[in-house]
C-alpha cells in the first residue's frame, strides 16, 4: 500500500488529522523496527547520532514548561536545538521547533512526503505496519532535526514513558522526569505508583536522571529504577528553589546549587510552579556541564534563558487582563489555584469582576477540578463551556456540579454551548479592570488562544 504524497501543508494536515491518534495496535517493537530501517537508509543519514544529543523528558505535569527552559537555555548558550513537543495548540507546526521557532508549512510538507516514501519502501518488508499519528509526527521530526543539524534535540514524550514512542530512542544524554500525578489512567494505570513506573520507563542504563521530587511514592520509584541500571540520580524537590518576590508580570526566585550562584532568577510568569519546572531545567544543565561535557552553558546563559523562555497558555496574558492556563487535571489545578491566590492583582481584588471560563474533556477527572476553582472565592462569575467534537464533557453535566459546588451567595454561573459565545461574555462582563481566566484543558486554551485576535482591547 502506497502512503499518499502531500501537495499543501492544509493536505499533510488533513492526511495526519485521518490517523488516530490514541491506539494500541502497533506494540514498541514494531516502532523500533520502523526506527531501525528509516535508521539504515541513505548510509544512515538518519541515525540517531545525527540528530542531536537527546534530552527525554516525561512527567504528568510541567513536561512541555521544562522542554521550553531548556530549549532557550540552550539556544542562549549556543547550540542549535530542536524540540519536538505535544499536544500543539493551534498549528501542528508547534511540534517541531528549531532554535526556538516552529518550523515552516514548506519544511512540514517535507518531513510528510519523507516519511510517506519511507513508509511505502517499508511496506515490502512489513506490509501490515501503520504508524499512529503520534509516531508518525515522531518520524518527521527525526527528518526535521537531523536537516537542520541540531546539537541537542529536546524530545517530550507523549502519554507515557515506557511504551512511548519516543522511547525507541536508545542513547539519551539525560532524562528528566517532572512532576506526577493522576492522569491519562486509562492508558498508564489507576495509581500514582502505575503512572510513575509508566513513566520511568525512560530511564535507560548508565544516563543520569533529574527529576521533581515531589511525591515519596514516586521518588523511589524513580531512585529504585535508577540504581538498578547503575543511574545517577539528581532529585529537585521544593528545598531546590525559592520564590522571592511575585510581581504582575514576573517571579524572581533562587535556586540552590552545589556548583553556581546565579543570584536571583527571573522568570515572566506569574505561575508559581514555573519557578519549580525552572529549578528542573536548572538541574539538567548543570549534568549536561558536570557529567556531559555541555561547557556552553554558563551562569549567564542560564539566567539569560530562563528569563527569556516564553511558553504559550501557561498562565499567559494574551490580552490585557485575560490569562489562559493549560492546567487540565487535578494537580494542574491546585497549581493553578496556588498561582492565583499568590497573585499581586488579586490579593486585594476589591469590587472588579473576576471571570473563570471552563471546561473539559471527558476523560478527566473533572469533578475534583471544579470542586478546587468554586473554592477560588475571588472569582466572581464562572463560565461554562463545551469543547466541540467527542472528546468534550458534557455542558449540562459540568453545569451541574458547579451549581454543587459554587458559592450561590457570591458567585455566579453561566453556561454557553460554544466557546465563542462564553469568550465574548466572560470578555464583556468583566468590566475596565476585571480579570478573565480561561483554564480547564489544552483544547480550551488552544481554540481561545487563536480567537483572540478577533477580539480588540476594548473588551
């Protein structure tokens, strides 16, 4: 069976977007042996060494934060990076970044057609394979990393860690575990001990692993793995890093190290737990230059990149007074509602309205999130919506346990089917000085986050 060749990236889109992108059909071995041939092609232009010293990153919660520091860490100190990240946004494109910027629609066509042929070619050997959508993205970005010539590629996983497609790659130089919770229990397991060990199925023999310890459960899971493949482990807990200051568009904090003293570290945020997802990536670079031989990275370049990291709908301002976070399950939340009661502009709120638009997908544990916001008594007027298609929880449900939880004396909730309709009401009711927050799931925050350029700062 012949792969179809893309003639627009509106057609590589569509032909990936026709994959499904959550299956259990082809096992890890079957990756791998994909891996292996596109490997032995063109006299191994596309082996692993030649696409950059990996760093693999996994975790519940901050993966993609910490991807993003070490990226502008690393293009700070002068290497050429690729990051190869999920879910995007808005664009597909998103996935694949070079020296910070997402690549061109003319280089993704490209990286499809590539992997279209290769496929083809690979069909007189394996007639039966058929890569998901996420391994399909995979392989693109092993063309796209290894055309651009990247140092370092920055590899997040997906789902998982053990099972992940990502996890073919054999010969990391770090791995890094961030924060772990509850979450995608139907694919990974319904305890925090199932997920951890799903997660540190990154972990591979003899390469040095940083990771949040947050959770006992977790971290010795991690520390058991670890020292049974001769590992070094490098643990940040909540000891590592101090916040100093919160201001409206930034956090100034420290990070204790046994090698530096970079001062004080800027981040622009206002999202408290950025300030741990930093002191992550903080870590990792002091490995790559202790353990790694990585002598670029500096003092300087480690302040400089951390506080020039930008990472889309993560307690980000997109208009004036109207933040998108991407929290979507518990943990995210709680973070969430840290960050804002932490706030500078709503520790004395007064009489502005403060607006919280919601919502869901299914398959979360939406219940235990809601009951965490309606506790958030600031907030003045919730807004529920439904994100379009299958995937999305049901309005009238979601309606139903904010009526449950919320506090009817002082808040109020209003529901709209679509997120349109919500935007523009949560935008028109909060009045010259009120604050809007849209939170809930990262479908939510990408379909705001590409409205809201049809919305001008009146509102």
């Amino acid at each position: 069976m012949r792969e179809r060749i893309a003639r627009s990236y509106a057609e590589a889109v569509f032909l990936l977007e026709n994959v499904p992108k959550f299956t259990k059909k082809n096992l890890l071995e079957d990756t791998k042996g994909f891996y292996e041939y596109i490997q032995s092609c063109e006299n191994g232009r596309y082996c692993e060494k030649n696409f950059g010293k990996v760093i693999h990153v996994a975790g519940t919660n901050g993966k993609g934060s910490v991807c993003a520091f070490l990226q502008s860490i690393c293009v700070e100190s002068g290497y050429r990076t690729g990051m190869f990240i999920s879910p995007h946004l808005v664009t597909t494109r998103e996935r694949f970044c070079i020296d910070g910027s997402m690549i061109s629609e003319e280089e993704f066509v490209e990286a499809f057609n590539w992997l279209s042929n290769k496929l083809t070619e690979y069909r007189c050997i394996r007639q039966d394979y058929c890569p998901t959508y996420f391994e399909r993205l995979f392989f693109m970005g092993v063309y796209v990393f290894v055309r651009a010539g990247v140092d370092i590629a920055i590899l997040e996983t997906g789902l998982g860690g053990r099972l992940d497609t990502t996890n073919v790659v054999k010969n990391p130089v770090v791995t890094v575990i961030t924060e772990i919770g509850l979450d995608h229990m139907a694919y990974l397991g319904n305890t925090i001990d199932k997920i951890a060990s799903e997660k540190a199925g990154i972990i591979k023999a003899g390469v040095p692993v940083v990771f949040s310890d947050r959770r006992k459960a977790v971290s010795d899971i991690i520390r058991d793995k670890a020292a049974k493949l001769h590992c070094r482990c490098h643990a940040v807990s909540e000891n590592d890093y101090k916040i100093n200051e919160i201001q409206k568009k930034f956090i100034d904090f420290s990070v204790v190290s046994r090698y530096y003293d970079y001062g004080r570290l800027i981040a622009a945020t206002t999202a408290v737990y950025q300030a741990e997802n930093a002191a992550v990536a903080v870590r990792t670079c002091e490995v790559l230059k202790k353990d790694c031989g990585f002598e670029e990275f500096t003092v300087e370049s480690i302040r400089v990149g951390i506080r020039k990291m930008h990472w889309s709908c993560r307690m980000e301002e997109v208009k004036p007074g109207v933040f998108i976070d991407g929290a979507h399950n518990e943990d995210g939340i709680a973070a969430f509602v840290q960050s804002l009661k932490q706030s500078p502009d709503l520790r004395n709120a007064g009489k502005d309205r403060c607006v919280l638009i919601f919502s869901a997908v299914r398959d979360k544990q939406y219940d235990k999130m809601i009951e965490m916001l309606c506790g958030l008594l600031m907030i003045t007027d919730f807004v529920v919506t439904q994100i379009p298609g299958e995937r999305g929880a049901n309005l009238e449900e979601l309606g139903k346990i904010f009526d449950q939880y919320v506090n009817k004396d002082a808040q109020r909730i209003y529901t709209y089917e679509k997120i349109e309709d919500a935007l523009a009401f949560g935008l028109s009711v909060r009045g010259d000085t009120g604050k809007v927050y849209i939170v809930g799931s990262l479908y939510l925050a990408g379909i705001v986050e590409s409205s809201m350029e049809d919305y001008d700062d009146r509102f």
